[in-house]
C-alpha cells in the first residue's frame, strides 16, 4: 500500500514538472518569444486573430473596432454598456473586457461570441496587461 503511495506523488510531481517546462518551453512569459502581457502581443495574438479576423470586430462596420492602430483608443478609458469602462488601467476586474474573456455574467456573452474561448494564459495576459496599466506597448 505504501508503493501505491509513492507512485501516486512520483505521477503527480512529474505531471506538474511537465506541465511547468512545457509551459515555458512555449515561451510563456516575458522571457519568452510567446504571448506577453504587453498590447502588441495581444494584438497579434488574440485581438487581430480571435476579434478582428473572426469578423466580430473588423474595421469600421462593428460596433467596436479592435483592429490594429485603432483598438487600444477604442478600448483603455471608454464606457462600456455595462456601466464600467472597457478596459480600466490598473483594474481588471472593473474592465468588461477582462470580465467578456472570463464569462462573467454581469458583463453579457462571453467573448469570443460562438467560437472557442480564450485560453487561460490567453485571458492571464489580458488581466496582467490591464492590471499593469493597460500601456500602448
């Protein structure tokens, strides 16, 4: 019975060691080439790819624009229909874009609207970017 014990602990401890290297294999992080915590990496990938290019908020016919060169004054510091700003620097749990990407209720639909949703380092990297001050970097 104390084998079956040891081999439990040994599975789980190799499962999270795994799971931590391929994570920062991928370049998870800001050392890494992957998604960062900045709005150009999001930009690239998740607003251009997930919002714009999935015809949800493309150019000047959506209700929103989030495509390049426009998105970041279309979102930091403007009213949402929801009675908080769409992106509130330095507080992602008041930004109903933050809210969208995580299905909280209060904020409507979760985004993206009838596709897949964001991942969590996806929505991690959205958070951190808003609760950093939601730069135009």
């Amino acid at each position: 019975m104390k084998n079956i014990y040891k081999t439990g602990r040994f599975f789980l401890l190799s499962f999270v060691l795994f799971t931590y290297a391929c994570e920062h294999e991928q370049g998870v992080g800001p050392q890494g080439g992957g998604l960062q915590a900045t709005f150009s990496s999001i930009q690239t990938n998740i607003l251009t790819p997930k919002c714009v290019n999935a015809g949800c908020h493309p150019g000047s016919l959506a209700p929103m624009s989030l495509q390049a060169g426009v998105a970041h004054g279309n979102l930091v510091n403007r009213p949402s229909a929801f009675g908080i700003p769409r992106v509130a620097p330095g507080d992602a749990d008041n930004s109903a874009l933050y809210l969208k990407v995580i299905g909280d209720n209060s904020v409507g639909a979760r985004m993206p609207l009838n596709r897949g949703f964001l991942s969590l380092e996806e929505a991690n990297a959205i958070r951190d970017w808003i609760n950093n001050g939601a730069q135009n970097n």
